[in-house]
C-alpha cells in the first residue's frame, strides 16, 4: 500500500501544510470529439489552496523545495481517491498529470503506479498519465522510463507536442502514446499562419499509422475549430468546450452550436473531387424486420457491439425508421426508462421520420440538407435507398467530413466561399511561375488584433472586415498592376503574386483605406474616440484591445541573390518580414514595409531570425 509521504512537522511552510494534510482540490476537464459531440477523456488537474492555489505556483514551489517527488505523489493519491468516488464517469478514462522529473525518479515503477491505482479499486483501464512536457535533460533516461511504463499497460497521453520539433516527434514515434496534445500556441496560431497547417498534415499522417491521435488544447474561439476540423483534428480541449470543475462537467451549449457550425462551414466548401453520388459513400447497417426485436435485445446488440451507433428498421427492405443510440438509452435510460420499454418492440423507440435520400443524389446536396436539420438531429445517419425505395446503406456526417477534410488536403487552393479567393495551392503555384521567370514580386498582408477583434464583434463583423480587406486588395492592386494574381492564404491573411512590383503609393493607399472604413463601418463612437476595444472576461475584469490594423510586406526577386530560389524561401521571408513589422507597430496605424535586405537560397530559419533581431 502507498502511504502518504511524511513530512517533518518543523515543515511549517503553506507548501508542507498542503501536503501534510492533502488539501488539494481536483478538477476536470473533458477532451471532446467535436464530431460526435462526445466526452472521450478527461484531464484531471490538482489545485492547492491560497496562496499555492494554481497548478504552476504549486508545483513550482514544490520543485523550488526540492519536495516534487512528494508532491506529485500527495496529488495523484487525492485525485485517484476522488475518481474513486465518482459514479457517472461510464468507464471514461482520466488523464492525471506526471513530470519527466516524476517519470525519471527511481521511485516512479510500473508497481508503484499500479499498486496506487489498485489501493482505490482502480485499473489501467480507467486511469492514464499525461506527461506534462516531451522533454528532459536526461532523454535517454526519460525514454526507458517511459517505454517501462507503458510495456506494464499503462496509457499515455504526451503534453506540448510539437510536430515542427523532431525531437518531438521521435518520441511520440517511440513511444506510441494513446494521445498527444499540440502546444496551445500552435492551436492559436493555426488559422493566421501557413506553415503550422503544414507541420500539422504531415504529423497527422505519420501519427495515425502510429494509433496516437492528436488533442488540440486551449480552444478558446470558433474560427480555430473550424481550421482544427478542416486539418482533420477531432479531439479538443479548452474554455469554449468546457471549464474545469469539480465534478465532471457537460459539454457548454456554446461549443455544440460552434461545432455544428464548423461543420457546416466545411461541408459547404465540399469541392468537385469529393462530390459523388451518395450511394457510393454509404455502408451497410445494422438492420432489423420490424416487429422482430425488442428493447431487452437491442440493448443487447448495442452492448455487445460498441462499433453500432445505429440500426435501421424495415419492412420488406424498405426503411421506416430508424434507431440511433444516443436515442435508445436516452429513452430507456432513468428510473423507469428501462422497465417500460423492455419488452416493447424497437419500433417504439424508432425515428418513424429519419432523413431520406436517393443514391444518386449528389454528396454536396446531401450534406447541405442534412447541416439543415433541427441541432439535436444534425449527426444522425441519413438513409439512402434506390430507385424502388429499397435500402442501400445510411451516411453519417462523420463520413461526409471524413470525405470533405480528404479532399481538402488534396486541393487546399480550391476557392475560400467568403472572399471568392483562389488559396494556397494556388498562391504558390502562381509564385512558382513568376519565379521560374525571374521576375516575381510577393506582398502579403495580416489584420493585427483579428482574434481580438472576433471576441468583441462576433464573428459576423469579423467577415465583414476580411471582406472589406480583400476588396480593398483586389481593387487597387488591380489599378496599380494589372498582371496581379490574388489569393488568399489563411483567414484573415492574403497573398498578391505579381511580375509587376507594387508601387508604395498602392500599399498606401490600401492602409488608409482600411483604417478610415473599419473606423466608420466596424466600431462604435466611443470605440473610436478611446482608440481600444474593451471586452469583460469570465473573471468580470475589463480588457483593452487596441484597433485592428493591417501590415503589409512587400519581396521581389531583387532582393535574392542567389538564383536556386524556391517558394518556401520566398514565403518565409516575406512571413518573417511581416511578422516583425506587425510586432514593431502593434497599436499604431496601417502600414507597410518593402524588404530591403538580399536574400540567399541557403539561409536558414535561425539565419532568418538573426536577420530579423539585427534588422
């Protein structure tokens, strides 16, 4: 048995306190598939009391004291006995956190661990660990640790992992954890900055032959879960979600609408190499005559098969209705739920009306039809019969995202359906073109304080100002020069390719405009008069944002010197060049800047970022 660990009663301090008497708190959070809506996990996390009360503080206190090993021992007790306690976790795993420190001690062994777990009745099945961050200063040691642990059946989840980082990534290659958490800025970031969606693709491939699937933390606004689910990342975790409580809490109504949203965003960019006849990306259910099975069966069917989320109903091969999960222990579920529907036929449990489609109407068509229905209707199946009304299969949203997220990664330059813009497999081709010509010249531009922005005006007005700046950029890029090709490369981010440089005047132009047009069109009177934007939190302080500005950077080809030019060069140092502008005039007006610098084919991303420090 695992007692707790003794601390000398001289240990007067609020830290030795704490652990002496285990005044922690725990709390969870659940990790949702914004698909279907559902709880996969939860990540447990331990609180102190005043002043140690925030994870941080409390453990960096511990470590400071040379006293982490006990406190993360005190913290696991405390969580293992309260997940003990709780009754309505229907086997759902929990996540408690661990640190390599934790992992690399000599007294962290798979027998330690598990002997813990079974002190309180529990398993390996219930409880997993999330190591906290993929790096130690001893990685040899951390690697053997960790491969221990996991040989002795004990699940993982690895924090802060980032696909850009190799060392990261060999990891999660050795390893093989159930889950990896991506950084919260990366998360954050995602929508405004190409290359992340690219690091995000390619581990996304290697990781799904691997059986680890990402977890994007931090979630916090709609637009990042729309750019999560277009990159084909499910599982989420953050405020918009749910907040960490007490008790395990329900998935937030705002996060129910927001995921519907993404999808339906997503489904109505559908491209032509995705659109098909429905019949061809339907399965076969699970089917029952009506009047055959009743409840105490069906029960049974869906007990004894965890992968059956529905069974259609079907008299003579013809559909009637339809039985959905979710549906059938919603209404067996309760006190008396099951008793009164026991022996009654499924039939009675039936959607007599489910959505209905013939198997050669177009995936594009259905997938508009069935992001139409009432909320608590959008993910069930839809049923699909031939010409004579027989059944062929049924569908279900997550086939249509599956399909949809596939060719998107296919053909990421399809048109955006806000702006009407080409993207960004586009943009680089175009690049490439002009550069094989030796005559190229890019401009990118970013609105700054965009997010900001989105949170005090809603997403509505935040399209009305990506609209108004993509009409502005066609517009006087158009009147400048006319061999200019648009595009758009992230949401609030667009891209002009052109033979013809851009004159400083046209740039101008733009930064003026937006400035006075957002003013009078995008924000209050006395938005302007303050020059900020002022959003309570949850905590009911008050916030100042200040107003969005737009950065623009302009490169050519005179400004490389080498003549092996790729577009990956060209891109991250106009990005670069960007980004510092944007960071160097946060809070002032629109502006532009004009590389000046001679550029090589050889320099690196730590060159770049000397270059842009000594700049």
């Amino acid at each position: 048995m695992n007692t707790p660990v003794p601390l000398e009663e001289r240990n007067d301090s609020e830290l030795g306190r704490i652990l002496r008497n285990e005044r922690f708190t725990q709390l969870f959070q659940p990790i949702v598939d914004a698909m279907e809506q559902r709880t996969v996990c939860y990540e447990v996390f331990t609180r102190g009391v005043y002043p140690l009360e925030s994870p941080g503080d409390l453990f960096r206190a511990a470590r400071g004291a040379g006293l982490l090993w006990e406190a993360e021992h005190c913290a696991r007790r405390t969580a293992l006995r309260r997940i003990a306690t709780l009754r309505d976790l229907s086997g759902t795993i929990c996540f408690l956190n661990i640190s390599p420190e934790a992992v690399c001690d000599d007294r962290m062994t798979p027998r330690y661990i598990l002997g813990s777990m079974e002190e309180f009745g529990l398993g390996s099945d219930s409880v997993g660990l999330e190591v906290t961050s993929p790096v130690h200063e001893a990685p040899r040691t951390f690697e053997r640790k960790l491969l221990e642990l996991t040989s002795a059946g004990i699940i993982f989840s690895l924090d802060d992992a980032d696909p850009s980082v190799e060392q990261h990534m060999k990891l999660l290659d050795l390893l093989r954890p159930v889950y990896a958490k991506l950084p919260r800025k990366l998360v954050h970031n995602l929508g405004r900055f190409d290359m992340g969606q690219q690091n995000i693709r390619m581990a996304l491939e290697t990781l799904n032959n691997n059986g680890t699937t990402l977890v994007a933390k931090g979630l916090e606004d709609r637009d990042e879960l729309e750019v999560l689910i277009s990159l084909g990342i499910r599982l989420v975790q953050g405020y918009l979600v749910a907040r960490p409580e007490t008790k395990p809490p329900e998935i937030q109504e705002e996060f129910e609408s927001a995921s519907l949203r993404a999808a339906a965003a997503l489904l109505a960019t559908n491209r032509a190499e995705s659109d098909c006849p429905v019949g061809e990306v339907s399965g076969m259910p699970m089917v029952v005559e009506k009047g055959r099975v009743n409840c105490e069966e069906m029960d049974r069917i869906f007990q004894d098969n965890p992968e059956v989320d529905h069974a259609v109903v079907v008299v003579e091969s013809k559909p009637v209705g339809l039985v959905t999960r979710t549906g059938f222990y919603l209404n067996t579920g309760g006190r008396f739920g099951y008793s009164v529907f026991q022996r009654e036929t499924v039939d009675a449990l039936a959607q007599p009306d489910p959505m209905i489609t013939g198997d050669g109407v177009r995936v594009t068509e259905v997938s508009r039809a069935a992001m139409g229905r009432p909320s608590h209707r959008v993910y069930d199946p839809v049923v699909v019969v031939d010409w004579s009304g027989d059944l062929v299969g049924t569908v279900t949203v997550k086939n249509l995202l599956d399909r949809t997220i596939d060719a998107e990664r296919k053909n990421s330059g399809a048109l955006d359906p806000l702006t009407d813009l080409p993207g960004n497999v586009s943009v680089r081709r175009k690049l490439t073109e002009a550069i094989a010509l030796k005559a190229f010249n890019l401009i990118l531009t970013n609105i700054n304080g965009f997010r900001a922005f989105n949170l005090v005006h809603g997403f509505q007005n935040g399209d009305r100002m990506i609209l108004m700046l993509a009409e502005l950029v066609k517009k006087h890029v158009g009147t400048y020069v006319r061999d200019a090709f648009t595009g758009q490369m992230g949401q609030d981010r667009f891209a002009v390719v052109s033979f013809t440089p851009v004159p400083g005047d046209c740039l101008d132009t733009i930064c003026r405009e937006f400035d006075r047009r957002s003013a009078s069109l995008l924000y209050t009177r006395e938005e302007q008069e303050r020059g900020t934007m002022e959003l309570v939190t949850r905590s009911g302080s008050m916030v100042s944002f200040p107003l969005c500005t737009v950065s623009i950077a302009a490169t050519g080809n005179h400004n490389y010197s080498d003549t092996e030019v790729s577009p990956a060069l060209v891109l991250d140092c106009a990005t670069s060049l960007l980004r510092k502008h944007s960071r160097d005039n946060a809070g002032e007006k629109s502006g532009f800047v004009f590389d000046a610098r001679i550029r090589r084919a050889r320099t690196n991303s730590a060159e770049l970022a000397l270059q842009d420090q000594l700049s």
